[in-house]
C-alpha cells in the first residue's frame, strides 16, 4: 500500500522532471516524446537531456534509499549509512583525485568527466569497501568491529581527500567540492547506465535477503538456530549496499543523507519493524528526483542537489518523529 | 551411541570449546538421549552456555565432533539443522514494533521458502505456541512492551513454534516468578511428553531441575562433575564440588524429587566457587 503510493509518487516526479527545465513542457508534449510522437527537437532536448539526469535522481536515489535499509538493518543501528562500509569515503578520494592530480577538470575534458570519474570513484569505493571488509575480518565478520573500522577508514581517507583540495587550484577545488556536495547537473545516459544496471541486479538479490533479515533482528544466534547462514547472508547484504552505494556514489557524488534518510522514512511510513527495502529505495528515489526538480525547475541558479535533500530530508524526518509515537519509535 | 545401542539425538565426541583463551571445555564426549528432559546445572562461568552453543552449533568444536541423530552437524546445511533443533539463547534481541505473533511467527522461518511462503500449517503452529504460553490475549502486543516474564514466554512459544524434535533452551525461566517457572517447565514437560520433543536445557534451580529433568548434568572446572538421575546428581558431595555449596538434600514432600536445602550459614563464608572470576 505504502510501496503503491510511493511508487505513483516516483513516477509523477519523474514525469514532472521531464516537463520542467530552461523549455518547459506540458505533459501531453512528455507523453507524445515517450509514446514515439514527438518531434525531433522535443526529443533531442527530452530523451538526450533530460531524461538521463531524471532517471539518474530516480536510480541513485533508490540505490541509496535501498543501501541505507540495507546497512541500517544488518547492523541494527540506524545510523549506520553505507557511509560506514567506506564506499562513500573511497569514491569521493578517487574522483578528487581524479580532479585535482588528473591534469584539472577542464584540462582533461568532457570525456573524463562523462567517464573516466565515474570510474575512479566506482574503483576508490570498491577498493576501500574491500579494505575495510577485509580488516573487520576475524573468524568472520562481527558487524560492530566493521563500523569502527569504517569509521577509522572514513576518517583517514577525508583527510586526505581535503589535503589533496587544499593542494589543489582553485578551479580544480571548486569542482571537487562541486562533486562532493552531490551533483547530478552532469550526467549523460554512459553514467545513467551503469546505475541503473547495478539497481536491476542488486534490488532482487537484496529482496531474496528479506527474511534473513528480519531473522537477524532477533540477535546472531538466535538468526543461526532459525537457520539463517549467517556468513553468506552477511557477505551478500554487504555486497549489495557497497555495490549500490559505488554506483550511485559514481554517477552522481555523494547525495548527502539520502541513504540515512530514506530508510527512516520508510520505516515509519510503513510502520515496520524494519526499513522495508522497497520502500526504502522508493522513498529515496522520490526524495533524490524531487529535489533535482527543485533545483531545476524552481529554484534560482543550479544548486547541487546534494544540499536540498539533506534540506528538505532531515526536517521531514524530525517532523514524523515528533509526531508519532508508539510503533516504529525506536529505531 | 547410547549404552543400549539406540543412536543419541545429539552427541558429543572428543569436543575442544574455545573462544580466544585456553578452553572451557576439552575433548568432552556426552550424549543426550533421545525424548528425554536433560539439564545442565553448574555456577556461573562453568560452561553450561557454552556447551549449549556447541550442541546448537553456534560454536564450532575446536576438536572433536557434534552429531545430531548420527549425522555430523559440520555437514548438514543449517536450515534442515534448524527443522530438527530450537534454539532459545540466553540474550535474544527483542526487534523494535514487533507485536507478540509476528515475532512468534518467525519461529517459522526454517520452514518457509521463497515457493513456500506462508501456510494454513505456520499460522496454526503460531496459534497453538501463543495458546501454549498462555499469550493468546497479548498477541497484538508490541513485544517491546512486555514484562520480563511475558517476554519470556514470547520466546518460549517462538521456539514452540518451530516444532522441531529437539529443544535447546538457555536459562528458559529467567525473569519469571516462582509461579511462571513452574508454568513454563510444566509446559516443556508437557511438550516433551506429548510431542516426544527432546529438551536440553540449562536451569540454576535445582530444585526446579531435580523436579522437572530426567537427567542431570553438572558441570565444574572444565568437565562432568556428575551426571544422572536427579536422586543420583544431587548429593552433598557434587553439591560441595561443583558449588562449593554445604546443603542437606531431602525428598519434596509433594513430588518425591530431591530438595537441596542450604546447610544454615553456607553462603556467608564457603569456598570459592569454582569457574568464577
Ligand atoms: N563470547 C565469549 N568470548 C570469550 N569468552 C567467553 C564467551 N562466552 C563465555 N566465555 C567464557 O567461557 C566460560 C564459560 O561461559 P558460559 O557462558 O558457558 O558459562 P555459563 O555456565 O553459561 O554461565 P552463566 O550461568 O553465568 O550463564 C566463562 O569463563 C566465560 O567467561
Ligand atoms: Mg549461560
């Protein structure tokens, strides 16, 4: 019920993505362009503009949303983003660098930044994601040694991603903290992909996960004498949100608290004992492309998005957790 | 094997448990026999936990092997473990907005599969575990809002709930007032005698384990300080061994099941009691 309305939402924000922008659209003009019955310049500014950066708010967003329930139920902690599995901290040293050691942005042109940023943040967050999996390793993993070392790893690697900007000049640094803030003013359908990809592979093997899930609520062993195997199980929710968060991390920056935030969301407006995965990607879908539509469509100058959703996403949350009480409090 | 031949529903063979330091328990063999009630009983830190885990394999032997019904535990995949053995540890987490039945219901997990959802079948053995517990009226409950023995007993008709042959259950009466103590062991009785479920499990009251156990165990110092009937178990000598304890035991006057009564000042100056920090 809650995934249906949440679901119409995300479409109506995808289609108003697609009518707002410097040449407004009505509806009828979207559906025509969608339905094969635009012309040609509707559908070069349409398909070829803005349909990559709409779907991308909607792929990185659900990505985030769907790490966040993911991360945020595997360590019984809702302040466990994927953050703390070190993917974001790892992409955002990778792209960095990438700007400010790769010669400048301007320097190396449009193609590194459609691709070649992409990938080094996708290569900085898998490798750091590897580390931090690789040390929290001791006959297993044990979910709070992971956070502390991801933590650890996080901090060491922001250190020096601000060491490299404050090395860098000044337009090199603008860029980067362009990228850092969450941005999705650059992408093109070669970045869209590749998340939109990740999504399609990583929502049903995170779904197969569900129950396991809500098994490991009930404490380690007690998920083991109901036959949860809890190292595979482990291993495949770890590996979807790192997988999901490098993506949307890739293509779009680190979308600040969307991962946190949706989640939450979700949680209390399904009312679970958990942050419903589909819910959770829904919301984060809607929150991610809602507020590229405000930063499009309404508000003056092109503001990364980033800002909005932790703007608009963290007062909505206070909001519903003043206001409810009882089912869904405490996590 | 058993010495009558039968194959035991979970034995030990040559077991090492370890955590990080030197082992609590060392190549220990015990077998526990099918359809019977068996309790460990021990002070704090002797290991009755552990060994639980062990037969439960939430703690993989060091040395040696676990089997459940003949077959090694290391080889068989731990949901058909899960259809045969409940597990109910000492510290389950109570998950946030959760009412009673939905956390009852996960006692079905082992059960279910993505081509096998939820059936007649899980919703009737849910029913059955909360009319067992006597928690039929606070089903829609959030568990979170319980008293310590309702909890108890929510986990309690969790393990019921995974109708499996074998129980293994950590301190089940913890929490509860003497009356609720005598309700869920008469339940696990009644469990073990109409299903012919096998029940280990770990009390600290003797006289609540000689009462409601066909065998006991005791354990102290890294190993079996005795193991028997109730009448067989309880003697002042294990009770000074494995406690450092001096008590009288008598017959209950109301079952005939030993009565450990503590000697007047024991507690007071006694010796130390073994496996203690
Ligand atoms: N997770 C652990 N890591 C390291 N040592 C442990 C762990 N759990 C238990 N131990 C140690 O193993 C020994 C046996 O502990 P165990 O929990 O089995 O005792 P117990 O008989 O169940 O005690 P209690 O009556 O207090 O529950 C103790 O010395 C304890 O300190
Ligand atoms: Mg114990």
């Amino acid at each position: 019920m809650v995934a249906a309305v949440l679901l119409a939402g995300a479409v109506g924000i995808g289609l108003g993505g697609l009518m707002v922008g410097s040449a407004p659209f009505t509806l009828q003009e979207v559906l025509g362009v969608l339905t094969g019955a635009g012309t040609p310049a509707q559908e070069l500014v349409l398909l070829e503009f803005r349909a990559p950066r709409v779907v991308a708010g909607l792929a990185v967003g659900a990505s985030l949303g769907l790490a966040g329930a993911l991360t945020q139920t595997f360590a019984r902690n809702p302040l466990a983003t994927p953050d703390i599995l070190g993917v974001t901290s790892g992409a955002a040293l990778g792209a960095v660098a990438a700007i400010c050691l790769g010669g400048g942005i301007y320097a190396v042109g449009v193609p590194l930044l459609a691709l070649g940023l992409p990938a080094t943040a996708a290569v900085g967050g898998l490798v750091t994601a590897a580390l931090v999996y690789g040390l929290s390793w001791r006959h297993g993993i044990d979910s709070y040694r992971l956070i502390l070392i991801g933590i650890g790893v996080t901090a060491a690697l922001s250190g020096v991603t601000s060491y490299l900007i404050a090395q860098a000049k000044i337009t090199d640094a603008q860029a980067a903290a362009q990228w850092l803030v969450g941005n999705l003013s650059g992408v093109s359908w070669a970045s869209v992909w590749p998340v939109v990809a990740v999504l399609a592979v990583v929502a049903p093997v995170a779904a197969f996960q569900t129950r396991n899930l809500s098994a490991g609520q009930l404490g380690d062993e007690l998920a083991v004498g109901l036959g949860v195997p809890l190292g595979r199980h482990r291993l495949i929710v770890i590996a979807c949100a790192v997988l999901a968060t490098a993506a949307a991390v890739s293509a779009s920056g680190p979308v600040e608290f969307a991962a946190f935030v949706s989640p939450q969301i979700g949680l209390r407006l399904a009312r679970s004992a958990r942050p419903p995965l589909a819910a959770s990607a829904l919301v984060g879908a809607v929150l991610v492309a809602g507020a590229d539509l405000l930063v499009r469509g309404v508000l003056p100058g092109e503001r990364p998005v980033g800002i909005i959703t932790a703007m608009v996403g963290a007062p909505y949350l206070i909001w519903l957790l003043t206001r409810r009480r009882g089912k869904g409090e405490e996590l | 094997m058993t010495a009558d031949g039968a194959v035991p529903a979970l034995a030990a063979e040559g077991v090492t448990l370890t955590y990080d330091r030197e082992p609590v328990f060392e190549s220990l063999s015990l077998a526990i026999g099918e359809g019977q009630v068996t309790t460990l009983v021990g002070a704090n830190g002797s290991g009755k936990s552990t060994l639980l885990k062990a037969f439960g394999r939430l703690l993989a032997p060091r040395a040696g092997q676990v089997s459940l019904s003949g077959r090694r535990l290391s080889t068989m995949p731990t949901r058909q473990i899960a259809r045969q053995l409940a597990i109910l540890p000492q510290k389950p987490l109570t998950p946030p907005a959760t009412t009673v039945r939905e956390l009852v219901s996960r006692g079905r997990h082992p059960h279910q599969a993505w081509l096998r959802p939820w059936t007649g079948r899980d919703a009737a053995a849910v029913e059955a575990a909360l009319e067992a517990t006597g928690l039929a009226g606070l089903a829609e409950r959030d568990a979170s809002t319980l008293s310590g023995g309702q909890m108890q007993r929510a986990w309690i008709a969790l393990v019921l709930a995974q109708e499996t042959p074998l129980a293994l259950l950590d301190e089940p009466t913890t929490f509860l007032d003497l009356a609720h103590q005598l309700e869920v062991l008469g339940l696990v009785r009644r469990v073990n005698q109409e299903r012919g479920t096998t029940v280990l499990m770990v009390l600290h009251d003797l006289w609540l384990a000689g009462r409601f156990s066909d065998r006991l165990i005791v354990l102290a110092g890294g190993r079996v300080v005795a193991d028997g009937t109730p009448w067989e178990v309880l003697t002042p000598a294990t009770l000074r061994e494995a406690f450092g304890l001096e008590a009288e035991v008598m017959p209950d006057p109301v079952t005939g099941t030993p009565l450990v009564v503590p000697a007047a000042g024991s507690g007071a100056g006694g010796p130390p009691r073994p496996g203690r920090l």
